[in-house]
C-alpha cells in the first residue's frame, strides 16, 4: 500500500500535520484513539469520513516513520 494515495500534509490545514486526505482528522488521533483501545469499527463510526483502507494507511505510515527514525533512546 502507497500510503500517499491517503495521506497529505499542507501547511494550511492543521498545521501541516499529516491528515487523511481530504479530512481535518490527523494521523495522530488515529494513533492514539487505537492506542487507548478503539477498533478501526469504532473510528468508522465516529469519523464517518475514514475507512477501514485510511486507516491501514495511517498504520503503514506510523510503521515507516518508526523504522526510518529513532523514537526511543537505547537504554
């Protein structure tokens, strides 16, 4: 998957911050309403402008952002 179909970042809509396409609802809150336990059902239902592939997308982005950076200091 080319997360780009779904992603976009423009310094006029919520800073810049990556956003699904088309949407104000950044790649942030999708994390982190995944990491406080919602399902990708319960995004659905809340944010009736995603989809189950944006999400996927989110993910794919967050897993190429953590293999390319260092987020976590070794201990």
């Amino acid at each position: 998957m080319d997360y780009n179909d779904y992603l976009e970042s423009d310094a006029g809509i919520m800073l810049g911050k990556p956003v699904i396409k088309g949407t104000r609802i950044t790649v942030a809150l999708v994390l982190k309403k995944l990491s406080e336990g919602a399902t990708a059902n319960d995004l659905i239902t809340a944010y009736p402008q995603l989809t189950a592939t944006a999400i996927s997308a989110v993910l794919a982005y967050a897993a190429d952002v953590a293999d390319t950076e260092t987020l976590i200091a070794a201990a």
